[in-house]
C-alpha cells in the first residue's frame, strides 16, 4: 500500500513540474489521508465480540422479559444502557445526569400501560459540535406472552450492543485527541415494535434540530443471516442510503472498502420490495423529515418475532464485522470536511 502512494506521488511531481510548495502540498495530502484511514481503522479495532456477546446475554436474558415497552424488562434495559455511558464516562445528551428522554403514556395510544423512555448518549464534535450525526436502535421487543419470555437477542439486543461498542470506540478516539469533527447522538429508542413511537417522538422532540442532524444510521438485526446467502454470510442489507443523500450512499461504500469481501446487499432498497422494509424501522421517522437515513440489517430467519429468537443463535464475528462497517460509516459522516447534502427527492 505504501508503496503505491509513494509511486503516486512521484507520478505526480513528474507530471506537474511542481514548485517546492506544491511538492510539499501533495506530499502532505498524502500523508493526512494517508493518517485518516489508519486511525478510523485503528478504532475500528477496538471493536469486538466479547463485551457485545457479554452484554447481548445480559439484555436477552429472560431476566429482562422481553423489553416490552413501559414494562419492567424495557426499563431495565434503559437502566442498563444509561449506567454503561455513565461508565464509559459519555454524557447524556441533555447535559445533566439524566439519560431519559420520557414518553408519556399517552403517546403510546394504548399500546403502552406506562410512560416509557428513550435513552440518549452524546459526544460533543470537535469542530462542528451544531452538526449532528444519529446512530439509533430499538431497545425494546414484545415481552412475555402466555408466559414464554420473547427475548429478542437478534431483534434488537445485536443493535443495541452495536451501538454501546460503537460509542466506546469513539470516546476512545477522542480521548486521544482524535474526536469526532461532529457531533454524535447514540439514540436508543423504544416503542418500536408497537408502530416505531420512539423514533417519532424523538423527531417530533429532537434534541438537537433535524435541519441540524447531518444523518441518521439505524440498526435493527445485525447478528444472523438469512437463507438467501446460505453460501456466503459475509453480507449486510443496505436501505435507503441513496434516497435522499449520494453523499450518505457513497460514505457507506467507502466504509466498506475498508472490510475484506465483504458484500452490500441492496435487495430491500428495492422501490418495489414487497415486504416495504423501507418503512419498517425508525430510520423511517427521520427520512420522513428529510434527514438522509440509512437502515443496516441482516434480514429475516426462522427465529424472528418468535421465542427463540436466543443469545445463542448469534453469529458474533458477523455482529463484529457489521458493527465495524457502521463504525467506518459514522466516522465518514463525522469526519467528513463537508457535511453531506440533501441532494435526492426521497423517492
Ligand atoms: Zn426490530
């Protein structure tokens, strides 16, 4: 690799009949890129299977009933994710040390007996601190029914640990002195299963203003694989990133590029997918608003919506390898000199 950039370079100064200046200039180019895609990959590193398979145990266990919302389970879980960033040492997004943005019951229309809350981590840009990027994923699932505890490990105990491990990567990397140029708001939203009422409260009581919020990354499912790619599970599904921003569209392909075969599978960005995916996940609530979003998800399995959907069926290499490629998406979106542009119509 090296090698190459410094054939490149000579090329260049070759090419150009550069003054001492420009030499310098694209000698130093090279170098700052050159440093960028070692430190993204270098945090990126940091991220791996024992503390999400740790957690995703805890957060599936039959102890947390499901994470129905409102219910013990769901608050356990908000419990749970508020004390690892109080560990972690991130802040709460409403700088005080309260992680809950509450719901009331009524918000719910009946499908809640009790007001709810997400939860919601911050780490402060650097440069561009107004700007911020939402990385979100659902906390809840459906509870206990006729006694069997659903405990929704790949639905979405996977999104949710992603994330945890996704923020202690970048506190890691500001702690070096290596902050994200944006800001990021972990987003745990609850509601989901019950018609995505998190994702739309929080839209409609966002913290930081939409015409703020550069993009939003959702996690939902990230742990299994489906039987389509029986053959070769090195896969992730990849929805809705081109709708309203080429920018997020190609900082996802960029991110990729730093995986070995790994493929992205557009098959439910289909305008015409049948089971309407597009739709189905909070994302939604924010393109909706015409904040680029982009949904990562590994797809349907025989467990989903069912009791068995266990810790133990877990592919945690493929959890590891899918939360680097998210890790490598967000630090492109918070990294970025540009912010990227709303440049599509949705559609
Ligand atoms: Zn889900």
């Amino acid at each position: 690799m090296k090698k190459i950039i410094v054939s490149a370079i000579v090329l260049l100064l070759v090419s150009c009949n550069c003054t001492k200046k420009q030499t310098q200039e694209i000698a130093q180019n090279q170098n700052t890129k050159t440093a960028k895609i070692s430190f993204a990959k270098k945090y990126a590193n940091t991220i791996t299977a024992k503390e999400m398979k740790t957690n995703l145990y805890v957060i599936a266990s039959d102890k947390f009933e499901g994470r129905n919302t409102g219910e013990k389970g769901q608050k356990k879980v908000a419990a749970f994710l508020a004390k690892k960033y109080q560990k972690m040492n991130i802040p709460s997004a409403f700088g005080t040390e309260n992680y809950y943005q509450n719901i009331p019951v009524a918000f719910f229309r009946g499908k809640s007996k009790h007001d709810s809350e997400n939860v919601l981590a911050y780490i402060k840009g650097i440069e561009k601190p107004e700007e911020v990027l939402v990385i979100s994923a659902h906390m809840d699932h459906l509870g206990v029914k006729n006694g069997v505890v659903y405990n929704g490990a790949d639905d979405n105990g996977t999104g949710t640990v992603a994330l945890l491990e996704i923020a202690e990567a970048f506190k890691q990397a500001k702690k070096a002195g290596k902050g994200p140029k944006r800001s990021i708001l972990f987003l745990h939203v609850t509601g989901e299963e019950k018609g995505l009422f998190g994702s739309r409260y929080y839209s409609e009581h966002p913290v930081f203003e939409l015409k703020n919020t550069v993009a939003n990354i959702n996690v939902d499912m990230i742990g299994r694989s489906d039987t389509i790619h029986k053959a070769d599970k090195n896969y992730v599904y990849v929805i809705g990133a081109d709708r309203l921003s080429t920018g997020l569209d190609k900082a996802v392909t960029n991110a990729n590029k730093n995986l070995k075969d790994f493929t992205l599978d557009y098959k439910y960005n289909d305008r015409n997918d049948p089971e309407r995916i597009y739709y189905r996940s909070d994302h939604y609530n924010f393109a909706k608003n015409g904040v680029p979003a982009v949904f990562f998800f590994s797809g349907i399995h025989k467990d989903y919506h069912k009791s068995t959907d266990t810790a133990d069926k877990i592919d945690y290499d493929l959890l590891t390898t899918r939360t680097q490629l998210i890790f490598y998406t967000a630090w492109d979106l918070a990294n970025n000199p540009e912010r990227i542009k709303v440049d599509r119509d949705g559609k």
